[in-house]
C-alpha cells in the first residue's frame, strides 16, 4: 500500500496508507478543511561502479569503455548511428539480382516438377 503526504493550510501535515483504489481520497484536517496531497521527497543516489549485465555479451558492464573493450575482445560491433555506413552490407548489382532470381525460378520449378520453356 503506498504512503500519501498530505498538507493543510493550517500547516499541519500527514501520512496515510491507502490502497490504490482509494488513492482520490482526501482527509479532513482537525481544523476542518479538506487536506491536500503533496509531492514525496525522495533521495536518490547512483553508484557508478554498480553497472549492468548485458546479455547479449554475457558479461557484467561497469562503464561504455568496459562494454567496448569487451566487444572488441569477443568480436561484436557496436552499430551506432554514425557507423552505419561502415556495416551496410555490399549492394548487389541488376546481373547479380537478375541471376539470383532465374536460380530461384529454377529451383522452384525443380521441386514442383514443372517444366521451363527454354530451360533443360
């Protein structure tokens, strides 16, 4: 059950546990007027040794030079936006396409038993 803050403008403040479905409740103050919901206080503090487990590399990452280092050593590349152009694989040109198409046509016909025009 979650723990709301609330404020009177008499300046008295408390917390109550509601559950969710009645978390729109607002309580009475001892003053009599309706008390208002405020915003938790909350501390927060990262540990920059904690790091992550990355499980594409199957390893525990502490820093992006320690995740670099241990593509390099495992033979990933990192693709980022700037290095696209050095991945893209090699287009292929219109002979090379027209002859990959005619070889699937083939097999094609091959394995249904159907015969070409022109082709023995």
């Amino acid at each position: 059950m979650p723990v709301y803050n609330f404020s009177c403008d008499c300046g008295k403040e408390i917390e109550k546990f509601y559950p969710l479905d009645k978390s729109n409740i607002k309580p009475i103050c001892t003053c009599g007027n309706e008390m208002y919901k405020d915003f938790s206080k909350i501390s927060l503090s990262i540990d920059q040794t904690m790091g992550y487990f990355d499980n594409q590399l199957g390893e525990y990452i502490n820093s992006t030079s320690d995740r670099r280092r241990i593509q390099k050593q495992k033979g990933f590349i990192d693709c980022l936006p700037g290095d696209v152009s050095k991945n893209k694989p090699k287009q292929k040109t219109d002979a090379e396409r027209k002859q990959e198409y005619k070889t699937v046509i083939k097999d094609m016909a091959y394995k249904n038993n159907i015969p070409l025009p022109g082709v023995s």
